[in-house]
C-alpha cells in the first residue's frame, strides 16, 4: 500500500513541476496575463503600456490577454503593474474561448 501511496504522489509531484514548466514565461516571448475579474478594457491597456509591452490579444467575455515586451524584467513590471498571474502564452491561449466551426 506503502508503495502505490508513495507512486501516486511522485507522479503528481511530477505532473505539477512539468505543468509549472511548461507555463513559466520567456522573455521575449509572448505571455498571458490575468487581471483581475471586472479590470476595464482601459486599465488592461494601461497596465501593459506601463509595463512596457505590446498587446497582442484580448479576449472580451475573461481578464485574460496576450501580450510581449522585450525587455528582461517585463513579468515584474506587469506583476507591479496589477497583472494577478503571467504564464507562457502557448498553454494560456488554451483559455481564449473560440467559436467551434458555424452554427447553423
């Protein structure tokens, strides 16, 4: 019993470290960025513009958006800037809610 207890928690150890990984930002990458719920249009634009980035994408109906800056301190500038949680946008972008074909 000792034995698949112990299994079972290193795989999700492992599953966490390869998710935490696998979403952690590069600089000069694009990243996601979460803001608060109810933030408005304006205040997303002007903490990304403060922070020194470019606004790739934004989806109206979550607070999240995608945006990239070159600059190597660009996470703790959106960090200071109001952003809740910035990640790699190659798994964020899962989030962006996408009409699934036409509807009929």
């Amino acid at each position: 019993m000792r034995e698949i207890v112990f299994g079972s928690s290193f795989a999700l150890l492992v599953a966490i470290a390869a998710l935490a990984s696998a979403s952690w930002p590069v600089s000069g990458r694009p990243v996601a960025v979460f803001f608060r719920s109810g933030a408005s249009s304006g205040e997303v634009m002007a903490a990304i513009q403060h922070a020194g980035g470019l606004l790739l994408e934004a989806d109206a109906e979550s607070s999240l958006v995608i945006s990239i800056s070159d600059q190597p301190d660009y996470v703790q500038k959106l960090y200071s800037a109001g952003a809740r949680l910035v990640a790699s946008a190659a798994i964020a972008k899962l989030c962006f809610s996408r009409p699934s074909g036409r509807q009929k």
